[in-house]
C-alpha cells in the first residue's frame, strides 16, 4: 500500500518512475477527502492545483530533473501563508484571507519540488493544545476519535498519523509540534529559534514561534527540514548559520554520546504507564553504547508561569494588528471607529484568544509590567541558564514529551489552567530557543507515548540522527491506526 | 487575586475587546485563576538576573542597508481589505 510508504520511499519511487506524483497525490487526496468527515484534518483541500502541479512534477521527473522532494505531497499548517490559497489560521478572523504572498518555508518547499495538497485545521492562531480552539471544527485523533490529537498543530499530526499525508509543516511556540506528535504516535521536530524563517508565518509569540516538520520517521523530517532551514534575509530573527545536510551520517554509532535524564521532568504529574515507556527507551539508547545520567534543571517547573507571561504579552500586541481595516473580519453597520475595533475583534475571536490577549494586555499595563513581564523575563533568563549548564555536561537531554497520553475531547476546556499544564515539558525549550524532538517510543493505555529529546541550539544534526538511530532499533514510529493501516 | 468585573471591563477596553454582559463573570473568573497561576512567579529569586527578551545569547537584532526593497502592491493587498476606495482604506468618520 502506498500510503504506509515513508516519504523516504515515495521520494525514490517517484525519482525512480515506479510512481507518478499524480498517483500518490490522488491516492492521498482520496484518503484525505474520506477522512474529513472523522478527522476534520484539513481546513481547505486544494485538490485541482495540486494535480496540476503533481502532472509539472512528473515531466521534470521525465526529464531527469526536478528538487529534492519532486513530486511529493505534503500539506502546510493553515498559519503558513499560501499565495492565492485562504489562510485562516484556524479563525473566523482570517475566515476569507487569501494570502498575496508565500510564507518562505512555503516558498522553499515548492521550489525543492513538493505538491501542496491543502491546508491543516489547527487551534485557533495557535493557541491551545487540544484543536478544540479551531474556527472550523475540533480534529479528531486518528487512534481514537473520541480523543483530541493534541494541539495547537493538531490537524499535521492527525494528518501524518492517519496517512493522509507522508509529511506536514507545523509551527510550536510552546509544544505544538512535540505535544500532538507524542498524541498522534509521530515524530516532530521544532528547530531552534531563528533556523526556519518566520517570513508568512502568522506571529502568535515572536519570541517562541518556531516552525518544523511532522513526519513519519526521524529521517523523513531531516529530509524535509533539510529544504526548509536556512537563512532568510525578510526574517530579522533569521539567523545566518549554515545548514548542515541533516542527513548526510544518519545512523552513525552512538557510542558516548552523553544522555542528560531530566529530573524535573519526572514529577508526580507524570503518568507512571508513561514514564515506564520513556526509561524503556532510555534503556535502548544506553544499549546502543549511550551514556545516560540524571540532571537536574532546578527552574524548570516555573516555565509555564513564564510562558503564561510572556506568550500572552508578545500575543497581545502581534494581534493588535486585527483591527477590521486593513485584512480580517469586519463587523456590520460600525456606528464609529471604536465600535469597528471592538466588534470586529471580538466577533473574530474565539474565547481561548480573547484569554490571552486579556491576560497580554494586564501584564503589559501601567503598575503590572515590572511585577509580570520584567519578571517572567528574568526567570526566563534563570531557564535558559539551567540549559546552558546541563549542556557543559551532556550532548543531549531526555525526557517525557507530555505528562499523559491523549486525553477527551471537552476533558480539559472547563479550565484554562488545567490545559495550560499539558504544556509543561514542552514550553522550556522554547523559552531557552532551543532544538526539540518528539519521538514516538511506545503505548500507554493502547495511545502513542512520546520520548522528548532536546538539544543545544542548532543541534538539529544530532537530535535527528539519536531519534534515527533509535528507530533503526525500534518500530514504534512504523505504528498505524488500524482503521488507516 | 481575584480581579473585579470593572478591571476585566478595563482590559477588555485596552485591548479593544467588546465583552457580552454574560460572559464577563467567565472572564473575571478565568483571567483571576491566570493572574494567581502567574503570581508564582513572584516567589523566584531573581535579584541580580537581567531580563532576557531574544532566546539566542548574545545575538543583536540584524539591521538591513537602507534600500528600497518593496514594490507597491497596494492592488494585491487591498483585495483583502473589508471596504476600499480610490486605493484608501475606508473606516467610519473620525472627524465631524
């Protein structure tokens, strides 16, 4: 079956002419179009582009020619923008937004020759951890629909899990690749900040925003991220490192390689089916001649309160820019221009966004903006450092990606706190900017657990061959939901 | 700490946010929970620790040569605009 092939695979078959990329693109449309009514993965299907783009992809393909992944589809989180396509973000905001341009990441792919099947539903401007906050509908998890697929990337994980897709962009600003990654059972990637440009990335928290890959196996997401990393001269954060080949050594030995256990991260929140998958994975890695020890980074239990800060601060004023003139929803019959602001804001918004920028806008007020946002800033500091000396003593830290395996949909929106603490092993890394993977390392309770790897920044190398190689000696990442297998 | 019905109203204003009198009680609620959550904070030992605003140490902000680089394209970018005419943004009147 074609569709359980790694992207790896399809991308050969297609150089080799054993497949055309306007069969897979209708093999996956197919399963894409089944699927919506369950899953609800995607926002916009762009079906007729994308055949005419797989038929120029297979005459370059006849030609000998073509780019790195020619002819293969993927699909691109509805935040990335997409010239002539609607990019809604997930909200009712951005309900009829067609882009004018591309996002760079979408640039980049398409010109190393991917065929853009849709656009995935996510939370709404990537804000939340369950895909309940989306505009157009919750997604569902593919292992089990009665379960969310994590968020706020829910729609590429669910995708990817399902096989609906060999690979999906996505975008993590404080676990939204990892998180639905471990959910879903897939692997993820969030590069460190400033290694994928952010140029036609709609900012949620410029700070924290990454953008990465949801994909089938750790080599397929190098394969991918390999196209999409680099500089970018329309991104100021953009930094101007080379890009090693993420692929070129996979595989390579790991013998010695230092292993940092986070303690912290072992907390009584932990679920001890969970935890029992994570040291069984940590086993692996010491039998493949790792070097595994606990560390301790003391301030990492304060990252979600910083997160909680900061994101909602940096959320506020990136979307102070929705203001009903320019782009976005606008309110009927405005009696003056305060009333066009306020009600087109908050006939556009959804509850969770209406949260955040609430919470933004009290840690940035007169009397609150040293107490909350210098605060969370100088523990931010405190974090990062914690890193920072973990990584003078080890070459890559481990731990769980989540506390628990998916949970029900409606079990976690009563209380904001309460979802915001699903986050709590992920958020970290974002705050000290740095490279993170989440690799599925076997079930709890029959759901997909998820090991979380992390790196100093621009480790995207080693995270990607430690995730490989541990695949090479384990199948958890080759695991299908029966009803897509 | 609990925040009164007029400081969530407050907020709300400052961020140019219109709440239903139904669901500020929900607001009020949800937005006291944050604010106490985030007021863990307060108990990290801190004196001394600058801020940190970019996650990469030690990396300045890049500037660009002052060139032009932009064309004008306003048609394309007003095709999304709610209410255009004659290339302007149009909003209700601000001045009687």
């Amino acid at each position: 079956m074609i569709h359980r092939e790694t992207l790896t695979q399809l991308s050969a078959d297609l150089r080799a002419r054993k497949v055309s990329s306007v069969e897979l693109v209708r093999t996956f449309l197919a399963r894409i179009e089944a699927s919506q009514p369950t899953l609800n993965a995607f926002v916009s299907i762009t079906a007729e582009q994308a055949l005419a783009d797989a038929e120029a992809a297979d005459r370059r393909l006849a030609g000998g020619g073509g780019g790195a992944l020619e002819g293969v589809p993927i699909g691109h989180k509805d935040l990335f923008c997409t010239a002539g396509v609607r990019t809604s973000c997930g909200s009712r905001m951005l309900a009829n937004f067609v882009s004018p341009y591309d996002a760079t990441v979408v640039a980049r792919l398409k010109a190393a020759g991917a065929v853009m099947l849709g656009k995935l539903n996510m939370d709404e401007f990537a804000m939340g951890s369950s895909n309940e906050t989306s505009h157009f509908g919750p997604v569902r998890n593919p292992w089990n629909t009665a379960l969310v697929p994590g968020g706020s990337s829910g729609g590429s994980a669910a995708a990817v899990a399902a096989r609906l897709l060999p690979a999906a962009t996505a975008t993590d600003t404080g676990g939204s690749i990892r998180q639905p990654a471990a959910f879903c059972g897939i692997t993820g990637i969030k590069p460190t900040y400033g290694r994928v440009s952010r140029y036609g990335m709609i900012a949620f928290a410029s700070s924290l925003d990454q953008g990465g890959v949801l994909a089938a196996s750790a080599e397929d997401a190098a394969r991918v991220l390999r196209e999409m990393a680099g500089f970018d001269p329309r991104d100021s954060t953009s930094v101007d490192t080379p890009v090693p080949d993420y692929l070129a050594g996979l595989g390579a030995p790991l013998q010695g390689v230092r292993i940092g256990v986070m303690k912290e991260f072992f907390d009584t929140g932990l679920d001890p089916e969970y935890e029992r998958r994570v040291r069984e994975a940590l086993a692996v890695f010491e039998r493949l001649g790792a070097r595994v020890r606990e560390v301790s980074l003391p301030n990492l239990p304060l990252s979600v309160p910083v997160y909680y800060v900061v994101a909602p601060a940096e959320c506020s004023s990136n979307l102070a820019r929705y203001d009903g003139v320019r782009f976005g929803h606008r309110c009927r019959d405005p009696r003056d221009l305060q009333d066009l602001y306020k009600r087109s804001r908050s006939e556009g918004f959804g509850a969770e966004v209406k949260r955040r920028i609430m919470t933004g806008t009290y840690v940035l007020s007169a009397g609150y903006y040293d107490a909350y946002y210098l605060k969370a800033q100088r523990v931010r500091r405190l974090i990062s450092a914690d890193f920072e000396r973990a990584f003078g003593e080890v070459d890559l830290l481990m731990g769980p990606t989540t506390p628990t395996a998916a949970f029900a949909l409606g079990a976690k929106t009563a209380d904001p706190i309460t979802m915001y603490l699903n986050d709590i092993y992920t958020i970290s890394a974002n705050l000290a900017g740095l490279p993170a993977m989440s690799v599925p390392c076997g079930f709890a309770a029959g759901l997909p657990v998820g090991l979380q790897i992390i790196g100093p920044h621009f480790a995207e190398q080693a995270l990607l061959h430690a995730a490989h190689r541990y695949q090479l000696e384990t199948d958890w990442h080759q695991r299908i939901p029966e009803q897509y297998a | 700490m609990a925040l009164t019905r007029e400081q969530v109203e407050n907020i709300a204003h400052l961020a140019r946010l219109e709440l239903e009198a139904g669901e500020i009680p929900q607001f009020q609620q949800n937005l006291s929970r944050i604010v106490d959550f985030i007021g863990e904070l307060e108990r990290a030992d801190t004196a001394g620790v600058a801020p940190m605003a970019h996650p990469l140490p030690g990396l300045a902000q890049r500037l660009r040569p002052d060139a032009v680089t932009e064309r004008d394209e306003h048609e394309l970018y007003q095709k999304n605009a709610p209410q255009v005419a004659a290339g302007l943004y149009l909003v209700p009147k601000v001045i009687e």
